[in-house]
C-alpha cells in the first residue's frame, strides 16, 4: 500500500518543478515526460497522441514484407542479424518486431515521436526525477508493468538490464550507456540511474531508451550470444511464429498490460502481423502481384512509374498512396572506404564525386522520383549557405588542417546541364584532380605514376537492384579511366564484409534523428575507425569531427546544436568521405483495401503502427494522397 501511494503521489506531481525550502537544496523536477530542449507538447493528463484515431478496432490478419533476412531474435548481441536490423525496419519502423519495451518512449528506435524533434514519454516508467544539473534520474515504474509470462517488471529487471547490457551487449548499447556509472533499486518499483557527471538533459535519453530485460528469463541465458531462441518480451505482440530468415509473425497480445497508455492508444490495432523477409525487391514485388503480402512498400522508383498496371489495381483491389512526411532519412551516400590507399587522398574523392551524373539517373532509372541530398543530415541541421561566425569560430583551430573551402564556399554538388554529354566539364575538373594525385590516363586506363597500380574499384551491394543506378556510375567513371566493378552478394555475406570493412565502396544508410547524439560517433569519430561493430564506413578520422561529435551530446540550447551539426555536416561534406546520394519525395506504399489510418498521420515518423484493419463492407477509405 505505501509503494501504491507514493506512485500515485509521483503521478500528481508529474507536471511540476518541486523545489526543497533550503535555497541550498537542487530544483527536482518531477515529470511525466521528458524534452531535450523545448517544453513538452502533451501535458501530464493527455490521453492519446493527436496522429492516432483513439477508438481504432482491434482485428485482422495483415502480412508485410522485408528486404534482407535475419538469422537472430537476440538484438542486444554483438553477431547475428534481427529483423528490427534490417534495412526496412531501420527506415520504415514498423512498429512490430522483436525489441523490448524501454522505460520511456518518443525517442529511440522503439517508437520514435511523430510530432516532436526529441522528446519521450512514460511507458514501463510513469514518471520521472531528476536535478538541474542532470546528474542522477529516478524512474517511478508502473505497478501493472508485466512480461508476457506474468511476471511483474520490477526495478530489478532495470537494474539487471543495464549492468547486462553494459557487459555483454551490444557496443552499442556500451557506448549509449557509457556515461551511466550505477543504478540502484530504491524499492520494487522505484530505480535510480547515476551518471558519470553533471550534463544536459540528453544523457537523460539514453537511460530513458533503455530495453527492459527480464531477469528471471536472461539470468539463465548468455545475452552476448546470438541465437534464434524467441524471447520473453512485454510489449503489445508476441512472437508466435517465425522461419529463420524467410518470415516471422507478430500476435497481439489481447490483455497487454499497457494497450490503454496514453502512449499506445490507437496504436498496434492488428491481431496478426506476418512479415516476410526477400531478399530480391523484383522477387518481393512479384509475391505482391500475387497476393504474397498485404502491404507493399515500393523501393524500386522504375515500379511505381510502370509497373503498377496489374489486374488487382484494376479491379480497385489494391490502392496506391504517397505518403507526405518529414522523417529524418538518414545519411543515404556512397561511402569511400579511405582505408584503401586510392581512397587516402581527397583529390581522388572529390573526383569521382564529380562524376556522378544524379540528373540523368533520376530522370532514366528513377523516372523523377527522387531529389538530390546535399548534406548528411537531409532536413533542417544541413549546413546552409556560407559558413556562419558561430561555425567559423568553432572550426577556427583546425583551420590549417581543413579544406579552405569549408570556410569560404557553400557546399553544392554539381547539377548536370540535361545536355547528352552533360559532363564534359566536370569530367576534365576529376582529370585534373586526378593527375594532381598522381594518376595518369594511358589507353583507357588510370594508372599511379608512382607504383603502376591501376585504378581498379569494386563496389559491394546485396542487392541486384543496384546495379541499375550504379552501371550508370561506372560507365561515367570509365571515361576518365577508372575501373569499377559491382559484385552482389547474399546478405549475411554483405554484412561479414562491412564488418570487416573489406570493400572499396558501398552503398548504405547512417539513420539521423532530429536531435543527433551520441550515435555520430559512432559514424565519425576516430574511436570508431576500426571498430567493427560501427557505422564509420568511411573510415573517418579527424580532430576537428572528433572534437564536433564529443560535444554535441553536451549542446545546451538547438541553437547550439545547430551550429555543432551544422559545422560537422560542412566538414564532412568538403572531405568528399562519401557522395551523396536522393531520397524520396513520398513514401510510396501500395496494399489490398483492407487497411484504414488516422485523418491526421504524423510528420516526423512513418504511420504503420496507427493503421487499423478495414472490413471490406466499410466503404471508408484512408486518409491519403491516394492515386
């Protein structure tokens, strides 16, 4: 009864800043919920979020597809592959997979805020504590939390998660949690998290996006080992079934414990989701045809554009819609490994960023779909324009071992004239660069003047469809001499060979969030270089992106964040580390007209886990830019 009563005493008090009598005590600030910078958006009594439809039918079978395969449901270990890692789930966030509920949701790749930059809000968690000067946070857990088995989640479990998770996870969950000294178990549902020192309120997140493990269930098993062995989770669906790498069916579970949270309501509204794992897109888009899935996806730009004529589309079977949002995408680039010799130099990069011909591309593969990134971070952090007093100030002491151009010109990738030798002059400014690094063009080839070594270049995909977008590269590289061959591989051998960064180029994406954190280092910093287990594909070192992304968790306002990102996406830009790549305009997405979503979708999230089952006498349709 005393644990009941000082719960509800935290609820009550969850909208205020409490401050003890004693000036000299430290403001706490109870909450319902937590912001990096601005104010929350929904108070301590909101109901739902505003992009869900809160009376939402719970019912129906629905089957959707992935692109890749997966040999492991363990997504804390350092090996295997699970489906939330795969390329689909890491851009379309599905909202069903096999990760364990966090303590706060809204941040985080659990379920990311539709209409908030970075905030998060209770979910095992119903309030939270925590000091001006962010150096300690309490998590008030809710009574009712419970595993699928039963078994009550207790701070235990948080106190088990995170020394598990800081021992045998992941590096990532090492590095997100590296600031966390101890947590300590205050009573059964009262934990209390210690970090290394003083900061803002983004170490906050980390604990926050912390996955609850039962103890009870992973004390008896080895968390650091991959294994197909389905979990115990707590989440609206269980995994009742699954074919390693080829499918994996997700049921709701009718008495989870937090279906009528403010955080869930309207959400996860299916009884059954089965995806499918392809690992050829043209394969996957013929299951579709043929009714292997419900819900499509469209990857392939050329589909969209030609190849949606089939009879279901006819017969009004199935519908198309194009989905406005503002999700940030990622780093979607071709990425230069610099540990190869002919990468070390920036003159060769910047060359062949020359030499990527995006306007004929997108207007003979793409058929218009796409538009040009010019930035890292393709939303509102991109740098702009001509550095500005603040980003010139901060780069200032590594002025003499950065591109001049970072400090004097707008980054701007080249734009063909739409003539059909478009790149002419691009072509004799990469030759240029090229002969300045010591490559010669003899007979049609590249060669080094100083060891005789031919340009040689291979680029690595798991995927055939890139070889549409990717000959045409190759064919403007060959102009000047250079050599680059595409090799497509299954995807276990794809990630085998990013591992161990044996590959010259790649195609791929780094996710971005609205409010960047720790992850960017992960991506850039010279500590990352040679760790496996990271996303720095590149092979980024430099002390100027080191210093960027150590004190861009430390931002203190978004203005300030914006300057740090900002200043770090110019930096990187002007290495020519990678070449940027398109991203779409829309979300395309075809499905049988079974499926109905809120009149309001979210901005900055996809919408999946809002949409509900539609009996087909309902003559209602979704909300949507329907085609």
């Amino acid at each position: 009864m005393r644990t009941l009563i000082l719960f509800l005493l935290a609820q009550i008090l969850s909208s205020f800043s409490i401050a003890e009598t004693d000036s000299a005590s430290p403001v706490i600030t109870v909450a319902h919920g937590i912001a990096r910078f601005d104010d929350l958006k929904y108070p301590a009594d909101f109901r739902h979020f505003d992009y869900v439809n809160p009376n939402a039918p719970k019912a129906g079978n629905i089957s959707l597809f992935a692109f890749g395969s997966f040999d492991s449901l363990n997504a804390y270990a350092t090996k295997g592959l699970t489906p939330s890692q795969s390329p689909m789930y890491r851009v379309l966030h599905y909202g069903f997979s096999e990760l364990n509920e966090p303590l706060m949701v809204g941040s985080g790749q659990y379920d990311p805020s539709g209409d908030e930059f970075h905030s998060a809000y209770g979910l095992i968690a119903a309030s939270v504590e925590y000091p001006e000067d962010n150096s300690w946070m309490i998590f008030n857990l809710r009574p009712e939390a419970r595993f699928h088995d039963g078994h009550p989640i207790e701070a235990s479990d948080v106190v088990f998660s995170l020394n598990e998770l800081k021992e045998k996870g992941h590096p990532r969950f090492r590095m997100q949690l590296e600031s966390v000294t101890k947590a300590e178990v205050l009573n059964r549902h009262r934990v209390k998290f210690y970090f290394s020192s003083a900061g803002t309120r983004a170490q906050l997140f980390r604990v926050a996006e912390l996955p609850v493990l039962p103890e009870h269930y992973w004390k008896e098993r080895d968390l650091g080992r991959s294994s197909i062995q389905i979990p115990l989770n707590s989440g609206p669906y269980r995994i009742t079934a699954m074919e390693p790498g080829l499918s994996i069916t997700f049921s709701r579970v009718k008495d989870y414990w937090g279906k009528d949270l403010p955080v869930n309501r309207g959400k996860y509204n299916f009884d059954e989701v089965k995806v499918y794992f392809y690992r050829d897109l043209d394969v996957a888009f013929e299951a579709f045809k043929a009714g292997g899935h419900d819900l499509h996806a469209e990857m392939v730009a050329k589909n969209w554009a030609l190849a949606y004529d089939f009879p279901a589309i006819s017969k009004g079977l199935v519908k198309r819609h194009e989905l406005d949002y503002s999700v940030p995408y990622g780093s979607m680039m071709f990425f230069f490994n610099t540990r190869r010799s002919f990468f070390n130099d920036i003159r060769v990069r910047q060359a062949m960023t020359l030499l990527f011909d995006f306007e004929s591309v997108n207007r003979r593969v793409f058929h218009g779909a796409y538009r040009r990134i010019n930035s890292y971070f393709p939303h509102m952090l991109s740098a702009k324009g001509i550095a500005g007093s603040r980003e010139i100030q901060l780069l200032e002491p590594w002025r003499d071992q950065l591109p001049g151009e970072v400090f004097t010109q707008r980054y701007q990738l080249p734009v063909n004239s739409g003539e059909d030798d478009g790149l002419r002059e691009q072509r004799y400014q990469a030759l240029a660069l090229l002969k300045q690094a010591g490559w010669q063009y003899k007979k049609g080839e590249l060669i080094h003047q100083s060891t005789g070594e031919v340009f040689k270049v291979q680029y690595i995909s798991p995927s055939k469809t890139a070889t549409r977008y990717v000959l045409p590269f190759a064919n403007e590289l060959a102009k000047v001499g250079i050599d680059l061959r595409i090799q497509v591989m299954d995807q276990a051998q794809y990630m085998e060979r990013l591992q161990k960064r044996d590959f010259d180029m790649v195609g791929n994406i780094l996710p971005q969030t609205f409010s960047p954190d720790i992850e960017l280092q992960r991506y850039f910093h010279s500590s990352s270089m040679n760790d496996p287990s990271t996303l720095n594909l590149s092979g980024v070192s430099h002390p100027a992106i080191d210093f960027i992304t150590e004190r861009i968790p430390r931002a203190q306002s978004r203005e300030e964040l914006e300057t740090l990102v900002s200043a770090l996406d110019r930096v990187l830009l002007w290495n020519f580390y990678a070449i940027p790549r398109w991203r779409p305009k829309t979300l395309k997405v075809a499905c049988r007209d079974i499926f109905a979503m809120p009149e309001t979708l979210p901005k900055y999230a996809t919408s999946f886990r809002t949409w509900w089952y539609r009996e087909k006498t309902d003559q209602s349709v979704p909300q949507a830019n329907d085609q």
